[in-house]
DNA sequence: TACCAGGAGAAAA
DNA sequence: TTTTCTCATGGT
C-alpha cells in the first residue's frame, strides 16, 4: 500500500502548517500553482502588515494586499481572490457560520466563491473543517500516474472519489495521506530535479508499491 | 538563461 | 464542450 510506504518512510506529518484554522484557507488560496516557500513569505510579510482575519484583509485597498503577498506570485490575481473569499466567509458569519453546514452544503458554499476551484476548497475542507474529503493535487496525479494507477485522463472529481470510496471517510488519514504525498514529492525533488522522474527510482520511497 | 512549481477563470476554438 | 491562454515570483 503507498500510505503505508510513505508512512513508514517520513512518520507523521501533523498538517496543515499554520498558526489559526483562518490562516489555513488563506494558505490554500496563496498556494494555487505555487511553492509552499513562496507561500510563507508571502504569509510573513502579511502578518507583519496586519493581524490575519477577514476583516483586517478586507481593510487593505487591493493593490496593499497584492504588495504585501507578491512573494506568493499571481500577486494581483491572488488579493482580488482572497478578498473575494473574506466577503464570503463573513456573509457566512465566519468559521462557526461555515462549521454549520455539512460538509456537501459546505464544498458547494466555497466553490461558488470567484478563485475557489476543487482544490482550493477541499484543502479548506480538510485542513481546516476537518471534514473527510481527499485533496487531489499535481503531486498526487504525478506520483499515482507513475505507479500506473492513473492514466492521466482522469478529472478531479473523479480521482477524488475513488480515493474516498477505497478509503473511507477518514478525516486523519486523509491529513496524513495528502501531507505524506506532499512530503514524498519534495523529498524525491531535494534528490533529483524532476519529480516525474522520481518515484520510480531506487531512492524512492514508494517504488514498487 | 531557461525552466519549473500544490490552480483557477476567461477567452478562443 | 473542450482546449488554450493568462496570471508572476523565487529556486535551481
């Protein structure tokens, strides 16, 4: 089983990274297409402007926010966006408001905010609504691609249901899978440059599995 | 210097 | 409906 090789290799990896369950959802935003390091900075620089909450982001004109969050790249894409979720997320009276509605009322609530797509809401979901939803990103369809569990052809939701139907609803093991496999391709790219190369390698974690 | 990285929406075909 | 383009910084 890959969890189990990528468990027995890096441990538990207790994510998400952040100080507040807010700190979370703007992480996930800033993350879109992006390097995590980028994100911290760009995180950095945002907390030394102002404190993060929904209020305080939606205070700063558009142009402060992208300056303050330019590390992250799409600067400007990024403010509109995040200011958009913060409207949102107040309309909905904040974390306790959100925390009301299950999880499908939930997924659909943020995926009808404007530069919220599948990705960004379910790493919402999960990490910071600890609800049971498999995040798929570029390093799950990249590692599974090369063991030839996936073809390449196939959509989000689809990969994302077959995760959840051959897991089950299980809220800790999907944090630990998904930081796992983040874990798993940033390791293989410290070893070598490319990921794509990687997970079939002798250094590998998962070879074979 | 060139290429790549945890996505999403708009425009074009 | 599907494909292509755009947004951008930082590391290697």
């Amino acid at each position: 089983m890959v969890y189990a090789a990528l468990f027995a290799a890096y441990g538990p990896r207790h994510w998400w990274p952040a100080d507040s369950l807010f700190e979370v959802m703007v992480g996930a935003i800033l993350t879109q297409n992006t390097a995590w390091s980028n994100v911290e900075r760009a995180l950095q620089r945002l907390r030394g402007l102002v404190s993060l909450d929904a209020e305080a982001i939606l205070n700063l004109s558009t142009e402060q926010l992208a300056d303050a969050i330019r590390p992250a790249g799409y600067f400007n894409v990024k403010a509109a966006r995040l200011q958009e979720f913060c409207r949102s997320y107040l309309i909905a009276g904040g974390l306790n408001g959100l925390a009301r509605l299950d999880t499908a009322a939930l997924r659909r609530y943020l995926l009808a905010i404007k530069g919220i797509g599948p990705e960004t809401a379910d790493d919402m979901l999960l990490y910071a609504f600890e609800r049971p939803v498999f995040v798929v990103d570029a390093y799950t369809r990249r590692l599974f691609q090369r063991l030839g569990h996936l073809s390449g052809n196939e959509g989000y939701e689809q990969i994302r249901s077959a995760f959840e139907s051959a897991l089950g609803a299980d809220v800790v093991l999907f944090n630990e899978y998904h930081a796992l496999i983040v874990n798993h391709a940033k390791a293989v790219c410290k070893t070598k440059p490319r990921c794509d190369q990687c997970c079939l390698s002798e250094h590998c974690a998962v070879s074979g599995q």
